[in-house]
C-alpha cells in the first residue's frame, strides 16, 4: 500500500505543509495492526518506482479531514485502503459480520496525510489557507512526473472536500506562473463525505474547471451530524471574513446535501445519498465520526475501529466506485435555491 504525504511526518501534530512524499507500507495482509499506529513502518518510495506501479491505473486518493493528527490520518485512511483493496479482517470475519469492500474497478486506494490538524479552540477558520496548500501540491503531483495514472477518484471526509475540490481545480487551470509537466489524468468520482463546505459550493465559480473535469460528484450527507449542525454556521462566516474567494452560505454540504441551480453543469453528474435514507424502518444518528474507522478506539466485534454505520458508509462507497447500483436510493430531487 503507497501513502501519500503533504505534512512534516517528523512532527505527529502540526506539522507543515510539504510537498508531495510518497510511502510504501509491506507486507499489508490481514495480520496487520493499525493500533498503535506504525508509522515507522512507512518507507520512502521513490516517485519513478510509483509512476511505474500506477502507470494505466485507477487509482483512489482518501482525503481525511479537519481535526485529523499524522497518526489517527494513516491509521484510519489505511484501515479503510486495506479493506477496499480485499486485504483487511472484515472480508474473513464469520456471519453476520462478515463484509466483502473489495473494490475490483479500482487498482490501488491511497492515503492522504495532510495537517488538518486541531491545536487551538477555535483554529478552525484557519484551516483554509493549508487546505489550499495542500490542493496546490497534491495538483502538481497528479501533473508532474508521476503522471502515469489513467484514472482518479476520489474519497473524502469533512474538510477534505476542500482539498479535493482545490486539487481538482489546480489540475485543471494551474495558478499563473504554475506550469505542468503533464495533463491531468481522466477524473472519475469523487465522493464527498459529510463535507465541511457550503451546501452551494459545487456551484462555486472558483471551482468550476475542477467539478467540471469531474465524471460523478457523490454527495453523502446527514442531518443528525453535530459537527455540522453546531460548528460549521459559527466557524464558516468567520472563515470568510479571514480568506478571499470563499463564498456560499452557513449551511454544511455534509448536511443538508446540495444546492445547485436549475442550469448547474454540477447537476446531471450529481448524485445525493442521505444517510438516513439507508434503513428507513428505522433511525440512524450518523455522528460527525462515523465515515471513516477509527483504530484508535475498539469497538468490538469489529476490527480496526470499524462499526455498523462506518460500513454501511464503505459499502455505498465500494458500489458507487465500481459502478454497481447502490446501496439505499439516492434523492431524485436536488433541492435549489
């Protein structure tokens, strides 16, 4: 498995922003322990090695999200990498826990690290300037001399939509003065979960090359999220005061889904999934955390910080990448303003 890193990895919290480091974890099988996280283990690659690992590859970037350190990113960016590659414990557990995320349609699932990282009570508006540091870079790296992939996804959880979003538009129209070694590669899907952005942001004339460069949005949202429902109206209109070209309204995307307008290029490839929807017999209180595993804490009977909500999010990612119809039914009606 390749871990991709844009943060000092010397430093286990706040660490800088870095250019692109490549890491490879092996063996990666089934014996594998992501708690305490082994980030020793992580050896450097080198970026002509990958480029010819990944040459003619789909390949699927996790992006994690805000209050994220080095090791809770790779730890649970690689549980869920594992799984998606047919390689972790849930595909061998005995029934009813048994779960297949063996994600054929897709070569190799590759972890994100970058500094999202909490330090401060309030240092959430802050966070923008390093998201879009780290889009710049992670653009390069997709145009530079890795550039061998023919196809990338994308998985995302709160405030790495940002990144995948500010990634997608370097790509597509670099900053003056920024060249590119090669054109991007063909983008897929991206699938947003509980994303830390505007509910009108795919709308966003500053996105506009990225989305449009994209084949599917997935928009995974929850209205039972506190995260979203407390923090992101108090933390988004101070965010907008500090930063430029950061509009839309204090209403989560990762909430209440999104908003396009009846003319949105966004709105044919646009596909929204309320968690909620999942089960309807029953309720489902989806939680900021519930996206992604979290090793750190064990929930028994599951591995690797694994729970019923974390797959049924795993499970509709899996069916969305490879192409098979999903799991619950998507909202016919994309709400507009």
């Amino acid at each position: 498995m390749y871990v991709l890193s844009f943060r000092d990895m010397s430093q286990p919290s706040r660490g800088a922003v870095t250019t692109a480091t490549l890491y490879g974890l092996d063996p990666l099988d089934q014996a594998y322990v992501w708690n305490p996280a082994q980030t020793a283990r992580l050896n450097l690659t080198d970026v002509g090695q990958f480029a010819q690992a990944v040459r003619g590859a789909h390949v699927c970037f996790i992006v994690h999200g805000f209050n994220v350190n080095r090791d809770r990113g790779f730890v649970g960016g690689g549980a869920m990498a594992q799984e998606f590659r047919g390689l972790g414990p849930l595909s061998r557990l005995p029934p009813p826990n048994l779960l297949n995320l063996l994600v054929p349609g897709v070569d190799f699932f590759i972890p994100v690290l970058w500094p999202g990282d909490w330090y401060l009570p309030v240092n959430y508006p802050f966070v923008l300037p390093t998201a879009r540091a780290v889009g710049r870079n992670l653009a390069q790296f997709l145009t530079g001399s890795s550039a061998t992939m023919r196809r990338v996804s994308f998985f995302s959880h709160s405030f790495g939509a940002r990144v995948v979003l500010e990634t997608l538009q370097n790509a597509m129209k670099p900053p003056a003065g920024v060249g590119r070694r090669h054109d991007p590669p063909v983008f897929d899907t991206a699938v947003l979960t509980a994303a830390a952005a505007s509910d009108t942001v795919l709308d966003s004339e500053f996105y506009t090359e990225g989305v449009g460069a994209l084949r599917r949005i997935v928009v995974v949202s929850a209205p039972t999220d506190e995260v979203l429902t407390t923090w992101f109206p108090l933390g988004n209109p101070v965010e907008q005061a500090l930063w430029q070209n950061d509009p839309g309204p204090d209403v989560a995307l990762g909430r209440d889904g999104p908003v396009l307008t009846a003319n949105s290029p966004a709105r044919k490839k646009t596909e929204w999934y309320v968690v909620t929807d999942a089960h309807a017999d029953q309720p489902i209180d989806q939680l900021h955390g519930d996206y992604m595993p979290a090793p750190w804490t064990p929930n028994a009977p599951y591995p690797n910080g694994w729970s019923d909500k974390r797959e049924r999010i795993a499970e509709l990612t899996q069916s969305v990448l490879d192409g098979a119809g999903a799991p619950w039914p998507a909202r016919r009606v994309i709400p507009e303003p």
